[in-house]
C-alpha cells in the first residue's frame, strides 16, 4: 500500500486549514505595531484623527506640523535598533522585513 498520496494529501490539507491562522497572527502584530507607533498621530483608523491633532493645534494652530519634527521616521533603522545583536547578521534582515510585511498588510486592511 502507498501512503505517500494519502500523506501528501494530508499535509495540504493541513496546510490550507494553517493559512488563516497565520494570517491573523501578521494581521495581529501589524496591528500591535500599528496601534504603538502610529496611531497617536494618524489615529486608530488610518484616517488622520489621531490624539495628537488636537493638542498641535492648541499649542501652534498650524495644520503643516509634522508630529515627529522630521519626515516619516524610516522603519528598518528603528526596528533593527529594538533588535539590537540578539538576531544575528542575517536573522535582523529577516525579522524587519517580517515587520513591515505585517504593518504594511494591516493598513492595506482597514483602507475603506
């Protein structure tokens, strides 16, 4: 008798059932990330209406202030120094991009 159909047909099935979760859990930590870094200034949907907005507006009533004082910080340089030494050379790459991946896919999931 030949298992090796009846094996591989169980690891896809497997498989198949595994990508949901998967996919909550990235959808989770892009979130997580998300609600740390981003959303005091671009609010908890997306849209702008962080907590910060109007505390910038009492103190300067300028709408044109940027709430870090300098562009949109870069995410591989913040991230990899959280990470410090405890990834390795190449694991750092690889737990940054995972990441962004994961914030990336969270906004691409509350856009309306």
């Amino acid at each position: 008798m030949d298992f090796a159909p009846t094996l591989a047909g169980a690891i896809s099935l497997a498989a198949l059932f595994a990508l949901p979760v998967a996919a909550q859990q990235t959808m989770t930590a892009g979130q997580d990330q998300y609600m740390q870094a981003c959303a005091s200034c671009h609010g908890a949907s997306g849209t702008g209406d962080g907590p910060l907005l109007d505390i910038i507006m009492f103190i300067d009533g300028r709408t044109g202030i940027r709430g870090h004082g300098y562009p949109m910080p870069v995410w591989g340089d913040r991230f990899s120094s959280e990470l410090g030494e405890s990834a390795g050379p190449y694991g750092a790459e690889l737990a940054i991009r995972g990441r962004v991946l994961a914030l990336a896919e969270y906004l691409e999931s509350i856009q309306q």
